[in-house]
C-alpha cells in the first residue's frame, strides 16, 4: 500500500514538473501610455471650528491631525510631490459668501521640504466653515499639470456647509475632465451623513473612503495613501467616442477613459492587421444611484456594420462597476491585406432615479491589446487559444503514459504476489 502511493505521488511529481516547465506564460507589453512625471498628492485639511473639539486620544482632533502631518511628512517617499491645502483655516466670521471661499494652499505641491512643510503645518488653528467643494476644485487645480500619478486625501470631521454647491457633483466634474485623478476621503468621526457624503466624493473617482478615531489610524492610512500614490501605475488616455462608427477615434494598444451618459452608446475604432487579435474589455462604473435592471453591451462590427463578436452582462441591483469584455482572432492572410478596421461600440442599459443627475456621464475605461495571433490560421478558429494548445496536448500525452506505466507496475505486482 504504502510502495503504491510513492508511485503514485511520483507520476503525480513527474506530471507536475513537466507541465510547470513547459508553462511559460508569455509577458504582455500592451503599450499602454504611463506617466513619467513624478507622483503628486495633495492633503487637504479640515481646519473649521469643529477640529476644536476633544474626542480623539484625549484631545482635540486638530492636535491629532497636526502629530499624524508631521509622521506622514517625515515618512513621504522623496519620488513624490506633496502639497497641503485648507479648508476653513483663516475666516472667522458669520458671512456665508466668504466663509464659503475660504480654502489656501498651505504648502504647494511640489519637490517636499519637511521643515518648511512641518512649519506650515504646526500654524493652524481651528477657525471657520467647511467648504469641501470649494477646497476639491482648487485641490484639482494645484494637481492638474505632468501625466504622473495625481492623488487627493480629504480629511475632515464634517459635512460640507457650503450647498448648492454639492461636493458629489464637484467629484464628478473633477473625474470628468480625464485628469486621473484619485479622491480618497478620511471622516474624522463615525457619522452616517458625514460617511455618506465623503464616500460619494470618493466613489465619483474610484478613491476610497475610511473612518478614522485615533492618532495612530489617521498616521497609518495617510501613509498608506501617500505610499500608493508612489506605485507604479498606468494612466489612462482621455478620449471622446462618437456616436457612430465613421467618426469614432482610432485607437491603439493601451487603456482609455471616457464618460458615457445614461442609456447612451460610443463608438471607437481599432486597426487590426493580417495575423493580429483584437482583445478589448469596458467597464462603467455607476457613480451615483441607479435603478435595478441594467446591463452593458460591448460589440465589435465591421465598417459595414456586421457583427463580429460581442460581449455583455447585466445586474438587477445596487453595483459599482459592471464589465465586459470580447476577443476577436484573426485568421492571417496569405496576402498583403490592409489592415481591417474594427468598430467598438460600448451601450450601456442603466437609467436614474428621480433626481439623479444624469450629466456629466458615468464613468468609462476601455482597454484594448492588439496582439500576435496564432502561427497557423486554422488555429483562430480550432481553438481560440492562440499557441497554447500545443501544453494541452503535451499535458494529455504525460497523462497517458503515466497512465501506462502506473497500468504496468500494478500488473507487475500482481504478478509477483501470485508467485509468492
């Protein structure tokens, strides 16, 4: 018994190594356009009267905000740009209008200073209103130069006092100009309308939002985020589709972003050449409520409007993203064809519920690979698998003669038994 898992679990180590190495998994370059400029982050503070307030760690949350500023300084990697910008820091008055225009860049964002910076910091002083919408378009602004990575950290301890001008809607906008650019919201105390608020700002550019109430977990998110915004990342194009194929842009391999409005479609085009494969996946992310009963659809047609492949999914409840994705092999020619132009057309099926906005439209990222397709012709429409079927039948062929040779030792020890 026991001599016969040995062989067993030897066939099952030879069948392993064989098939980890003949695997090897090809490196996709898909050529997507990343950002070569150095990483930015721009804090923004809440310094409103509220900060005055001792419920964080025995003391007020603005002395907590100013000890996790000068860790994270301290801690900032040198690649990054930091700049910190306020919120209600300088107008101590009653008048709304001017209440609702106070927000300063403190420290611009820009190659760190850790004295300089940790200076600026240790001069705050809890003062006036709370005009987030007002701080996120300046914020906007300080980051909108160089392709890099560019990310905002709100931190505050309430809601925004300065409506109509909704801080939702302003992340919307902000994530509608095709910046890349990241909103991550920190709430300084557990409550519902201040979480609900924050997370719409974050949801609207794909940031995230945490509740924080100590030192500690204020000092380790901010580093977390500041050290994400140095990460290596791929910064998607801004591009405008069309409404119909023959306007529809000419896109290359790499990764897109546009802004698709309710029940709308959009139109890209892809070149594909003899021998290449068009691979090409969408997602929309629904920023904002929707009703139940919504799908996606993603078609590749022809210039002449027939269908070559399609892709689609569909929900019936609350989501954030919905995706899809289709793959398209070409068959290579023996002549020198043209390339063929593909269209792309990306409908989705959501709607709004009573007073939902509907502009600017939801949030679209399109990525499209062009690559070699397989050796031979027949292959594209065998299998679909590009060179990879020729693993499987290696991996069927080791299966067979391990099959054989574990049939043949346990006829052999039958034999061996019986003579005994």
């Amino acid at each position: 018994m026991i001599r016969r898992q040995r062989l067993a679990s030897g066939a099952l180590a030879l069948l392993a190594t064989l098939a980890a190495g003949l695997a090897f998994p090809g490196a996709a370059a898909a050529g997507e356009p990343t950002g070569e400029s150095a990483p930015k982050v721009d804090l923004v503070l809440d310094v409103s009267g509220s900060m005055r307030t001792r419920d964080i760690d025995g003391g007020t949350r603005m002395a907590a905000a100013k000890q996790a500023f000068n860790e994270v300084l301290d801690a900032t990697p040198e690649e990054v740009e930091l700049g910190i910008r306020t919120l209600g820091a300088d107008y101590p008055g009653d008048d709304r209008k001017t209440g609702c225009k106070d927000t300063a860049q403190l420290y611009p964002v820009g190659p760190l200073d850790r004295t300089e910076a940790k200076s600026a910091v240790a001069t705050l002083s809890p003062t006036g209103w709370t005009p987030i919408g007002p701080a996120l378009l300046k914020a906007a602004d300080d980051l909108d130069a160089g392709d890099g990575s560019k990310r905002i950290v709100l931190i505050s301890d309430g809601e925004d006092t300065c409506a109509p001008l909704d801080p939702c809607e302003v992340a919307r906008e902000i994530a509608a100009r095709g910046i890349g650019l990241t909103i991550d919201t920190l709430g300084l105390v557990p409550n519902t309308k201040l979480r609900k608020q924050l997370s719409c700002i974050a949801e609207a550019t794909g940031g995230t939002y945490t509740s924080v109430e100590h030192t500690d977990e204020l000092t380790d998110k901010v580093n977390q985020l500041v050290d994400r915004a140095a990460d290596p990342v791929v910064t998607p194009v801004a591009t405008e589709g069309a409404a119909q194929c023959a306007k529809a842009p000419t896109l290359k391999s790499g990764l897109y972003t546009d802004r698709e409005e309710f029940s709308q479609q959009r139109w890209y085009r892809v070149d594909v050449n003899p021998g290449q494969e068009l691979r090409a996946s969408v997602s929309v992310a629904s920023d904002r409520a929707v009703n139940p009963d919504y799908g996606l659809l993603l078609r590749a047609v022809t210039t002449h409007g027939r269908e070559i492949v399609r892709g689609e999914a569909a929900g019936n409840g609350r989501t954030d993203v919905i995706s899809t994705g289709l793959r398209y092999p070409k068959a290579e020619s023996d002549d020198e064809a043209p390339a063929e132009s593909v269209c792309l057309q990306v409908t989705n099926a959501f709607s709004a519920p009573s007073g939902v906005k509907t502009t600017p439209g939801m949030p679209l990222e399109l990525t499209v690979d062009v690559v070699d397709g397989p050796s031979q012709a027949s292959d594209v429409a065998a299998f679909g698998l590009g060179r990879g079927w020729w693993l499987l039948g290696v991996l069927v062929l080791v299966g067979f003669l391990a099959g054989l040779l574990w049939g043949w030792v346990s006829r052999w020890r039958v034999a061996v038994w019986r003579t005994n």
